[in-house]
C-alpha cells in the first residue's frame, strides 16, 4: 500500500492545499496526520477541515493541544505562544473539540504514527541528539515509526548490528533487516532551508520511502498572516524555510 504521511500543517491552507493535489498524482491509496494541524499560521479551522476529510489516522501535536488547553503555554517561544493564542480564539467549537480526542499514538502491523518521539510521545520531545536515538528505536515495535515535530526531513536507520545511521536523500531504499524512524518534515513551515512544503509517501512494496517537496504561494500565506495580525518573525521565516 502507497502512504502518504504528512505532518505539522500549522494552520498554512495555500500549503496544505498544494500537498494534497500533488497527492492525488501519487498513486496514493491512504493519507495519515502525524499532527500539528494548527498554530504558526492564519487557517486553522480550514486546516482542521481538510485533514478531517483526507486523512485516515490522525495523531495530536504540541500545538494541537497546546490550542485547547491540554498543554502549558510556558513551553512555547513567545512568538509560538501568541500564535496558539489568536489560534485559541479563532477555533470552532467542533475543531477544538477534534483536537482534543486525538491520541497521541496510532499502531497499524509493522508502523506506530507519533507525532514527537515514541519515547514518552506525550512530553514532546525533540529527536536531534545521536543518544536518544537507541531510546527511541526501542520504544516502538514493527520496522516503521514516523514522526514530525522537529520539521526535518530525514530518516534515521538501524541495521542488522543495531548500527544507527541517518539518510537525507530524496528516495531511502527499504532494506531487509533494517528498521526505520522517519521525520517527514513539515508540510506548512519547513525548517531545514528550503521554503517547500514536505512530506513522504511510504511503499513498504515498492520498497521506498520518498521524500517530497511542493512549491506552494508562500506571499499569499505571509499576506493573510500579517493581516491576522501573527508576529512578524512567523511571517518572515516562511521565505527561507527557517
């Protein structure tokens, strides 16, 4: 089965739109949510709506929870506060309920979905020590785990000697034997330099796991933010994907 696995829309329509018409060109047959629909960016309720209709499996993030307060503002930046703030009070009854219900993990045969770590999913932490890597690879079970939360795509490997590496390339290769933890970067506010909106497509027949990138109006989301009045500093960093 081909999967499409996205991740950490935060609220970015123009986005979330472009991701969903280039999988319809995937061949495609199931699309899951690894979380972070909302926050950082001016959609949220549409946000919600459309992961709603086109996802499967859906798992929460930080900011989901943090816009229905099920997580302490505290741990946010300042400028990430006052997003999940102007998100609390633009939500839908009916979306903030949503948010709310979702677990923070899905198990499907040989693939968990989490939206931070498998360790201890509901503290958030970030995976970008070596050290934790082991942690984490033991904690879930099957040969697949994905992930988002850190907005990098990549894909952490370990072999048959339980030997860990990483792989940035744009097709990782499934091999037997080898177990896979996999960041499918973020759909509405990418990180690792490139402005492109990202996410993966799985075929443990093929076998492959992709990496995509799509181009999407990045003006026109940075238009209706500052419109919203969203801190500058959100706006700004979209241009470069930082």
């Amino acid at each position: 089965m081909r999967t499409a696995v996205i991740s950490d829309i935060h609220s970015n329509l123009e986005a979330m739109g472009r991701v969903l018409e280039d999988i319809r060109h995937q061949r495609v047959e199931e699309t899951v949510c690894l979380g972070d629909l909302v926050g950082y960016g001016p959609n949220p309720n549409e946000c919600v709506e459309m992961v709603r209709k086109a996802c499967s499996h859906v798992v929460a993030g930080n900011h989901d929870h943090a816009a229905v307060g099920l997580t302490a503002l505290e741990t946010f930046n300042p400028q990430a506060r006052l997003a999940v703030e102007w998100t609390r009070s633009h939500l839908l009854p009916e979306h903030r309920d949503y948010l709310k219900h979702l677990h923070f993990t899905r198990h499907r045969k040989e693939i968990t979905l989490v939206h931070a770590t498998p360790h201890e999913p509901k503290q958030w932490h970030y995976l970008f020590d070596w050290r934790d890597l082991l942690v984490n690879f033991r904690a879930f079970h099957g040969r697949y785990c994905f992930i988002g939360h850190t907005h990098l795509p990549l894909a952490f490997i370990q072999g048959p000697d339980d030997r860990l590496y990483f792989n940035r390339n744009a097709v990782v290769p499934i091999e037997e034997g080898h177990r896979y933890l996999v960041n499918v970067g973020s759909v509405g506010q990418p990180r690792d330099g490139n402005p492109a909106a990202s996410y993966a497509i799985f075929d443990a027949s093929g076998p492959a796991i992709e990496f995509r990138r799509v181009p999407y109006p990045v003006r026109l989301t940075q238009e209706k933010m500052k419109k919203a009045g969203l801190p500058e500093y959100l706006i700004q960093r979209l241009s470069v994907g930082r």
